[in-house]
C-alpha cells in the first residue's frame, strides 16, 4: 500500500467510525435520527481538523463567506451590550472585522 493510498484510507476511516458510532448509539436511546446527528456532527469536527483536506471547509466556504458581515456584526453588538450591563468582555470581541476568504 502506498502512502497516499493509506493516508486516504486513514481519513476516509476518520470520517465513517464518528457516523457508525453515532448510528449505534441512535439505536441504544431509540433515535436513530439524534444519533446520526451526533455522529455527523463529530464527523464533521474531525473533518475541520484536517486542515486543507478537510471536505467540510470547503463545503462551508461560500456560507462563511456570505454569513461572516452579519456574524461580526451580530457580535459587536453582544459585546456592546455586555459592556452597557458591565460585564467583563475582552477587547477583541469590540473590533470583530471578516478577513479575504
């Protein structure tokens, strides 16, 4: 087996035990629907950990890209809030700005 192959191999496994985890859990509570959930979800935390061979960056790249405005936005103005009830917030939540995707 060549090391790509076996790289590949590994990631693809890295990616399906999370889903069959998930599944059989679904089975021991009685949803099969929250447990494929749950193991899509760690999946997909996986997955982001890949860095650049992560599939689900570049699923979720347009979506970053047309979400992020409103999200900064939407912070900034949680940041402000907290501060009008004085509550501690860190400086950077104050200056949230989206970078070039």
């Amino acid at each position: 087996m060549t090391e790509d192959t076996a790289e590949s191999a590994a990631r693809a496994l890295i990616r399906a035990v999370p889903l069959v985890y998930g599944g059989l859990l679904g089975g021991l509570i009685g949803s099969l629907g929250l447990g494929i959930a749950l193991g899509l979800t760690m999946s997909g935390a996986l997955d982001w950990r890949m860095g650049e061979k992560s599939l689900f960056r570049q699923l979720l790249r347009p979506l970053a890209v047309t979400g992020c405005p409103y999200l900064s936005w939407l912070m900034r103005g949680i940041a402000r809030g907290l501060s009008l009830m004085h509550l501690p917030v860190a400086a950077k939540y104050f200056d949230l700005h989206c970078g070039g995707a």
